[in-house]
C-alpha cells in the first residue's frame, strides 16, 4: 500500500462531518468508482492518496480538500482478499461463505 495524507485542521471547529452528494458506479464485473464530496469545517486543507494492491477493495483514493469541502474519488476492486490462498476471495453461492 502506498500512503500519504497532508492536513491543516481548525483545531477551535467542532467536527462536523457531513456528506453533501455522491455518486457510484461499477465499470466492470469486478471495477466500481465512487465520487463523494464532504462538508467538514474543521478541515482548512486535505490532500490525501491511497494506492493498495492485495487487500479487500484495493485500488485507487484520492480526496482533495479546501476551507471545510472535501472532494473524495475513488475507483476499487468490488472483491475482497483471501490473505491464506493470496488470491482474489472465492465465494461459494449456495451460501455465500468461503470456498
């Protein structure tokens, strides 16, 4: 995984996070995206980016944020990670538990 955050926060703001709109999608059978964007007054600046591989809903994070709006993107894998066979999790259907 690859990480970084960068913040300058109100520390006087009363934490109040809210979400002001979303949107979702899946672009492919197992590739889905989201789109959010995040009222949170304490914030004065956010830059934030994630990259992961090889974990429940890897994929791509990145938030950029301004004087209290946070605007969140993200595009990840639906599936999750079976850390014991390091592959893509395998359901069985008949009642949705681990092959």
């Amino acid at each position: 995984m690859i990480y970084s955050k960068f913040s300058i926060t109100n520390p006087w703001s009363k934490h109040n996070f809210k979400s002001v709109w979303s949107s979702s999608g899946q672009v492919a059978t197992n590739k889905a995206w989201e789109l959010e964007i995040i009222s949170d007054r304490s914030d004065l600046l956010h830059l934030e980016f994630g990259l992961s591989f090889r974990q429940d809903h890897a994929g791509l994070r990145l938030e950029l944020g301004l004087v209290g709006f946070v605007v969140l993107f993200k595009f990840y894998d639906c599936r999750h990670w079976d850390y014991d066979k390091n592959q893509w999790a395998v359901y069985n259907d008949s009642n949705n538990k681990w092959n």
